[in-house]
C-alpha cells in the first residue's frame, strides 16, 4: 500500500495556513478538518462546515465546502486542478505536486475569504 503521508501532511499544513480564522475541529494522522467560525445557517446549533484533508488507501481528498453550489468560486478552480476534481468539493492527490498545490493555495484562501462572513440564506 502507498504512503500518503507525506502528501497528507503537505495538503493538511496548506489548508491550515490558507485559512486564518477558520477552527480546527480535528487535526490529527487520520484528517484535518476545519469549520467556519460561525453557524450553519440552517442548523444553527452547528458551525457551518468549512473543509478537511483525509488520507485514503488510493489517494488523499482535500474537501473545500465553499465550492458547492456557488457558481463564482467554481469559476475560480483552474483547469489543471479541476482535473483533479471528484464531486462538487473533493481534490485528490497521490503525489505532491508543486504547481497544483500553488493553485490550491490560491483557490483555499478565496474560498477562506468567502467564508469570513457568515452566509445569509
């Protein structure tokens, strides 16, 4: 079986440093993930989910929420990287790659900002 360990720790380190403000809620050898500091706007006795790195037997998924059903950020994901893409919020990754990681970089601290304010449904 691969190790993704490295991959994950690289992906998981990116995330965290692309996204001031939002909490950690688990970070540890089995995931990453983050939610937004404030509450779901349809469940409010929970924070709105933000993203999260998972290590898998094949690859490792880096999830960014802020993607789902908003055309405009969607728009921002470039060509390379959306090849990368599975569903509506999922990357995955079985090598580091420096140049996709630079756009993920990019895409993470949009979607961070997008998420510095609470949605208004």
């Amino acid at each position: 079986m691969p190790d993704f360990a490295p991959v994950f720790a690289e992906l998981a380190e990116l995330m965290k440093r692309n996204a001031p403000g939002m909490v950690v809620k688990k970070d540890g050898p089995d995931g990453l993930l983050l939610l937004a500091p404030w509450a779901h706007p349809r469940k409010p006795d929970e924070a709105m989910w933000f993203g999260s790195v998972r290590p898998g037997k094949a690859y490792v998924s880096y999830h960014l929420m802020p993607l789902y059903m908003n055309d405009t950020m969607l728009a921002k994901v470039p060509p390379e990287l959306k090849k990368r893409m599975q569903g509506k919020t999922c990357f995955n990754f079985k090598a580091a790659d420096p140049a996709l990681f630079s756009e993920l970089e990019t895409l993470t601290r949009a979607c961070a900002e997008a998420y510095a304010k609470p949605l208004v449904l």
